[in-house]
C-alpha cells in the first residue's frame, strides 16, 4: 500500500511529530535537565558542609556528581512508571494542578481546583 493518496497528500495520520525524544532511560530532555539541576544541587548542599567539616574541598564536587548519578537513576524508574499508559502531557498538568493547590497565587493559568460534589438540577417549566 502506498503512503501518497491521487492528490499526493499523506494517507496516513503522523501523530508523534511534535513529541519530545526519549533521551535517557524514558525521561525527555526537559525531564532530564530539571532532575539533573535538582540533583546537583542537593549534591552541593550534602557537599559543602562535608567538604568544611573533613576539609576535603573535592567532596564538593565529587557529592554533586553522585547524587546527579543518583538522581537521574532514580528519576528515570519512577517517572517511567509514573507516566506510563498516560498522556504526554500528564506530568506537566500534574505540576500545574500541585502549584494551583498549594501555591494559589502561583496559579497562572487559573485551574479550577474546587473539591466537591457537582449537581445537575432541572427546573420546571410551566
């Protein structure tokens, strides 16, 4: 079967060509920047006071780099698994509706977040 219809136009429907790529371990590259960024710098708060308390200046360096090791480790397991089976787009509605609950006046976008229960009521005409 050929891809092209009479007119030359595609037949077929591509639907990943605006998706990021998978970069590493199924995080994409803004997923692996921002853990990466978190990563190192928990790894230089663990660092600077082991590196003043042993007065081993490369502990700086060398706890960056292991918990961004970790880090990139372990963000890979869990948001495979988290982001599995859902939507592309699930983790950043996710982190959008956490900072339109804890943090109202962060929310931009203006989520609804109310809770409760919704009721449909019909009035009669007469």
């Amino acid at each position: 079967m050929t891809e092209l219809s009479d007119d030359g136009t595609l037949i077929f429907l591509p639907v990943r060509l605006n998706n990021q790529p998978v970069i590493m371990g199924g995080l994409t590259a803004d997923e692996m920047w921002a853990t990466l960024g978190i990563s190192i710098a928990a790894g230089l708060v663990l660092g600077i006071p082991a590196a003043i308390l042993t007065q081993i200046w490369a502990l700086i360096i060398a706890a960056a780099m292991l918990c961004a090791v970790l880090g990139l480790t372990l963000a890979s397991r869990f948001l495979r698994r988290w982001k599995r089976g859902r939507p592309d787009t699930w983790l950043y509605r996710q982190m959008q509706l956490s900072i339109a609950r804890y943090f109202p006046t962060w929310n931009k976008v203006h989520l609804i977040t109310r809770t409760g229960a919704w009721t449909c009521r019909r009035t009669e005409v007469k």
